[in-house]
C-alpha cells in the first residue's frame, strides 16, 4: 500500500543518513575544493580536520535539512518506482530492461521535487566550515594559516577565524533565498540535479531488481534478507560512481559562497568546461569513493527496510477500524 511505502522509505532515509552523513559531508568539501584552494586530502584528512575544528558534530553539519527531508524524497523515489514498474507490466508479465530503465528515469525525476531544495540547503552547511577556514587564512593571518593548513597543526585556528560563517541556519538561507530570488532560489541546480539523478535511477533500479532475482529461489518468494541488502549495495556503489562527473557539476553550481580565487559558474556547460580545462578530466570524478561509500549502505538499507516491510508490521499492529 502507498502509506506503507512511504513509510518504509522515511525509516530507510533516517537510519542511513543517521549512518553515513559525515562521508557526504566529506563528500562535498572535496569535491568544491579548487586547486587553488586543497584543504583536504583525502577522506580521512578532511573528516580529522573537521573534528579538529568545528568538533565531532561538526561532520552533521546539514544533517537536520537530510533528516527532515530525506522522508519525503526516499518515499517519492521508491513508490514512484513501484508505480511505473505496475503500470509499465502488462497483465503482470516480467518487465524488459527497457521498461525498468523507464520506471527508473520516472522515479529520479519525481524525486527532484524534494531532492533540488534539500540538497541546496545541504551544501551550504556542509561546505560552510572548509570556506570559514579558507577564509579566516585571509589577510595578516594569510602565510601563517597556509602553513598550519598544510600541516593540518593550525587547522582550528583556522576554522575559528571563519567562525562567522559557520553559525548560519538553513532557516536563515531559505528566507534569504526566498527574499532575494523567490521560490526559483530553492530549485538553483534543478537542471544539474536531474541530469544527476535521473541516470541514477535508470541504472540503480533494473541493476537492483535484477540483482536481488539471483537470491530468489522462487519468483513468488522475497529474495532473502542479506541478498536484498548486498543488492543494493552493489547497485547504489555502481550508479552513483557511474554519475559522479554530474554530481560534481551539480555541488559546484549549488555553491552560494566560494574561496578566495575560486571560479563561479554560468551554467552546466561552463561548469563542465571550466573544470575539464583548470582541474583536468580527474576532477569529474572527486569524491566518488565518498559517494559511493554513501549510497551503497543507504540504499541497502532502504532496501532491505522495504523488502522486509517494517511498515506493514506497524501498520498491522494498529486497531483495525470496525466495518
């Protein structure tokens, strides 16, 4: 049923965002980082300074926007699945590749309803302590600060110096951004965020099910717990290596704020040209390990959330309402 669906995709986005939210962090701030301005590494570089800086909680900075609306954008992705795999089906016969490409490309772009505004919000948390520290070496502190970010010894001073533009709320940013550009500041990146999302759909989904069919030893019976789980796994890792260069482009266009000497973007195509001529083909592909890192266990949780119905135990539980 549809409010088991939904239910069942908030529970998986809770319990993996709660997971793996301070590798997408990482994520973000390797990935915005210019050559001008490497801060960080490495995963484990960017995830030691953070602590160092901005403390533990500093890795969920933006994961309260993920929690409140991870919900909403799960549910919509794996019910809007569901709902073009029935109606693509004819009289229940088994789907071709092409048809599951198709439900796929519905379900990533349905998604980026909720998707565009939560991940712009996201990333101006995220990336808030690395350009607070990129900034506070600015000015006298300038040769002192590059030295110590290298080191990484001065990384907290360094992040004590961008202070200021840590402590800003997504509330504050959705007013600001709904004062100055109306409701179309929210949704900046749309196009770089389907152009992300929608070929992750058309591979993650038909990998997935086809995947989670090798554990199945009846077509009747649910593939069993670890198959279900390893599936998605595999299929998260894979679609979103396979899409990385667009989520890169997508970051850097959702980026309010930048570095000293940092490049600004017009759009998809002089983002893409931009980064191919200064950072060289590589940089398309920063972050990736991160991102898989992150949705592989994301999307095998939702999955085995989904295919065990933790939501129809709890709905089941409820008094039934009397005919």
């Amino acid at each position: 049923s549809l409010p088991a669906k939904l239910i069942n995709g908030g529970i998986a986005g809770l319990i993996g965002v709660t997971c793996v939210f301070p590798i997408d962090l990482a994520k973000t701030r390797l990935q915005n980082q210019q050559n001008g301005q490497r801060m960080y590494t490495s995963l484990s570089d960017c995830l030691i300074k953070t602590i160092r800086s901005e403390g533990y909680f500093g890795m969920y900075r933006g994961a309260a926007v993920n929690l409140t609306l991870v919900t909403p954008e799960k549910a919509i992705k794996l019910a809007a699945n569901d709902f073009f795999r029935h109606h693509l089906s004819k009289d229940g016969r088994k789907l071709t590749l092409l048809k599951e490409m198709l439900a796929g490309c519905g379900a990533g772009t349905c998604q980026v309803i909720v998707t565009t505004p939560m991940e712009m919000l996201k990333i101006q948390l995220q990336d808030a302590g690395r350009i607070g520290a990129v900034l506070g070496c600015v000015g006298v502190r300038r040769q002192r600060c590059a030295v110590a970010a290298l080191s990484g010894a001065g990384q907290a001073e360094a992040g004590r110096a961008g202070k200021g533009s840590q402590g800003t709320t997504a509330t504050q940013i959705t007013r600001e951004l709904l004062r100055s550009k109306g409701i179309a500041g929210l949704y900046k990146g749309l196009g770089a965020t389907l152009l992300r999302d929608v070929p992750f759909s058309i591979v993650y989904f038909p990998l997935f099910a086809n995947l989670n069919k090798l554990g199945q030893k009846d077509p009747n019976v649910k593939a069993p717990f670890y198959v279900s789980f390893l599936s998605g796994c595999v299929a998260g890792s894979t679609a979103a290596v396979a899409v990385n260069p667009c989520d890169v482009i997508k970051t850097r266009l959702q980026s309010l704020q930048r570095g000293v000497n940092e490049d600004t973007y017009s759009g998809i195509l002089d983002c893409a040209k931009k980064i191919w001529q200064r950072e060289g083909p590589t940089a398309f592909f920063k972050g990736a390990y991160c991102r898989a890192l992150v949705i592989a266990p994301l999307f095998g949780i939702a999955q085995v959330v989904y295919f065990v119905g933790i939501a129809e135990f709890l709905l089941d539980m409820l008094p039934k309402r009397r005919a």
